[in-house]
C-alpha cells in the first residue's frame, strides 16, 4: 500500500469568537496555513496511486475560495484547525479518493482528519 501526498498553503484570517475575551484567538488575527493532502492505494495501470495533478485539481479551487479571506465570513462554523481539516476532507473527497488532511494552523501545530 502506499500514500501519496501533496502540500498546500493558503494566507487567512479569522477569529474564535466563542472562546473568552481574554483568549488571544478571540481577536482577529492571520495564520499562513499549510495541509498535506494524503491519498493511499495501490497504483494503477499508469503505475500512479494517483496523479499529482489530479490532487491539485480538487484542491485548487477550495484555495482561490480562502486564500486571502477572513475565514469567519466565509463559513458558519467556529473556524478552528479541526473543522477546518474537517471541510477540507469533505470537500476535497468530492472529486477524489483522499484519506486523510494533516492541517497545520502553525508550523509548530497541526491536526490530522482521516473522515
């Protein structure tokens, strides 16, 4: 079996707004986010588990939709590391086979969603 990966970054802002006021992500502030996409398999007639294009396809559009963004406009829920690894896998498995998003909210900090 194997895993393929490919790495992404996008710029955003946001804010935890249910978190105390004395929290510091409560205020608006940026992260440089970073996520690795993984799809696992075994490879097919082309020899590829799959093409690095294909993962660049499915994700592509999602970063034109953040990158740049203040996330809280963007979506209805908290916009934590966690959901948002979360709606990256469900979006994202829209169009191909992933197993699973590594997030990193920092490049010290980071959550893994396997669906």
């Amino acid at each position: 079996m194997f895993t393929v990966t490919k790495d992404f970054r996008f710029e955003a802002a946001h804010h935890l707004d249910h978190l105390p006021t004395t929290h510091k992500c409560h205020r608006l502030h940026g992260h440089s986010y970073k996520f690795t996409v993984e799809v696992t398999g075994e490879p097919d007639e082309r020899g590829f588990v799959i093409d690095y294009a294909e993962i660049a396809d499915a994700v592509n559009p999602l970063i034109a939709k953040l990158d740049h963004y203040n996330l809280n406009d963007l979506f209805s829920f908290h916009t934590t590391a966690e959901n948002l690894a979360r709606w990256l896998y469900h979006e994202i498995s829209l169009s191909i086979p992933v197993s699973r998003i590594v997030f990193y909210e920092t490049s010290t900090t980071s959550v893994i969603y396997e669906g």
